[in-house]
C-alpha cells in the first residue's frame, strides 16, 4: 500500500495482484492511528471485530461497534475514529470490482449490523485464508456478489444517503478531519476556518454548502452520535458519557440530546437496548 497526499485528502494506493485482486488486512483503529479523511484506488469492505466509534464517510457521520459492517466505494473520503483509551480492531477487505464479474455495486457508502452480512464477510476472510484450494477463487467471487447485491438492497432502503458529493466538499475536509480528532475538545468555528485557509465567514458558507449545516451543527451531531453509541453498547454513567462526547456539562448534554430526540439520554438508553 503506497500512501500520497492528494488535495486534502489521503491517498492510498492498494497494491492489488492483478490475478488474484483481493486482500484483506487487520486493523486497529484510534485517534493517533490515522488523522485525516483517506480514499483508496479500490473497493472497501469492512467489519468491526471489537469496540465501537463513529464512522466519518464524506460529510455524513454514522455510529459503528462491533459487528458493524461496511462497504465503501472507490474515491470515497473517509475515516473511522475511536479513542486512544478504547481503540477499535477491524478486517478491511480490498477488491477490484471489474475483475469479480460482480453483477451490481452500490453507487456510494453502506454502513450496516444486519447477521447475515456479517456472516458473509466472516465466511469471505476464511475463503481468502485458503486461496490455493481449487474452489476458493469460485467462492470468493459468490462471496464478493452476495455481499455487493446485499449492499445494494441496504441502499435501496437508505435513499437518504446517496448524495453525490460536494464539488467544495475538500475544501472544508481538513475540518472534518479535525473534528474527527477532536470532538472532545472545544472547538471553535474560527478554528476549523483557519485549518481550511478562509475567513471565518467564507468558511461557513461553504461548510453549509458542502454539508448542508453550519459547522456548529455538524459537531453537535457528532457528539450526539458518538453519545448514543456509548448509550447503547456500554454500562458507562451518564455524566461519563457527557464528558466522553465533547459536552462540558450534563446539562448542555442533556438539552441538545432532549432537542435531538425527544427524550432524555436515560430513555434513549432504555429505548434501544
């Protein structure tokens, strides 16, 4: 895998055998592992193996724990983020689409917790564990488009998320990047227009632009996301899960997560267990 810096984004090149044009690797993932939105010259596949985070794909921010499963497009900017004290352990698998004879490929990004998904990604990681028996490269292409046409279902049912991207969308990525890192801390919009290069004024026009919300409302959702992950997969107190998402108090947390769902952090825990 080479790795080249291209606008703003990451790029890395994966060094795909042209006869055999799959592989997975074993990741773990935290803040200090990698800083900034990446695309790969290939498809994607993901599943988490252990602890929880938030997924930043393009401008849209998705909540991911263990057994989460993921398919990414070439050319997609993205990052998955987990803390340093709680890292999270995954097995990307990278592919060529056009040498697997795949019927069909979801157009953007799918996130999804569905088991029979993640039963397919467990199987495809054993098929490639054996790529000399005489049956695997057979298997792994059933594999690649039970997956890619099951992806494409996920899409179908998630309309919402198939936006194309904002022209302008990397000149506001190094904020994303930033928040990605950062969401604990306290950030200010001058901040984040500074890491772009604009005035804070041009900054926020084209934040809304790119995104769609002002670049208060982005991080407001970001530490909203990261909150109901910690909600629903761990026992933590409340007021650790404030601190742990970016709020400076319980009551700026329990208030914007009130506007943002219409119950209180308790019942949501409650809710969704």
């Amino acid at each position: 895998m080479q790795k080249v810096r291209s606008n703003s984004y990451i790029y890395f090149q994966e060094n795909l055998n042209e006869d055999f044009p799959v592989y997975y690797v074993l990741w773990t993932q935290k803040h200090t592992s990698l800083n900034d939105l990446h695309y790969h010259n290939c498809a994607e596949i993901g599943i988490c193996l252990k602890g929880n985070g938030v997924f930043f794909i393009r401008d849209k921010v998705y909540p991911f724990h263990k057994n989460t499963v993921s398919f990414i497009n070439e050319g997609q900017p993205h990052i998955a983020q987990s803390p340093d004290s709680n890292p999270s352990e995954w097995i990307f698998i990278f592919f060529q689409p056009e040498y697997w004879n795949l019927p069909e490929l979801p157009k953007t990004h799918v996130l999804t917790n569905h088991k029979e998904y993640v039963t397919c990604v467990n199987m495809l990681v054993s098929e490639l564990n054996r790529p000399d028996e005489p049956l695997a490269r057979k298997s792994i292409e059933h594999l690649l488009s039970l997956l890619t046409i099951g992806f494409c279902r996920c899409q179908e049912s998630n309309k919402g998320d198939q936006e194309l991207l904002s022209q302008d969308f990397h000149l506001i990525s190094p904020a994303i990047s930033y928040i990605s890192l950062h969401y604990t801390d306290e950030i200010t919009v001058n901040k984040m227009a500074e890491l772009c290069g604009f005035s804070t004024g041009h900054f926020s026009k084209l934040f809304r632009q790119s995104t769609g919300m002002t670049p208060k409302s982005y991080l407001d959702t970001v530490r909203i996301t990261v909150s109901e992950n910690y909600l629903t997969t761990t026992e933590l107190p409340i007021l650790e899960i404030a601190g742990l998402s970016g709020f400076g108090t319980l009551s700026s947390f329990n208030r914007l997560f009130q506007q943002c769902h219409h119950q209180s952090p308790r019942e949501f825990r409650k809710q969704h267990r």
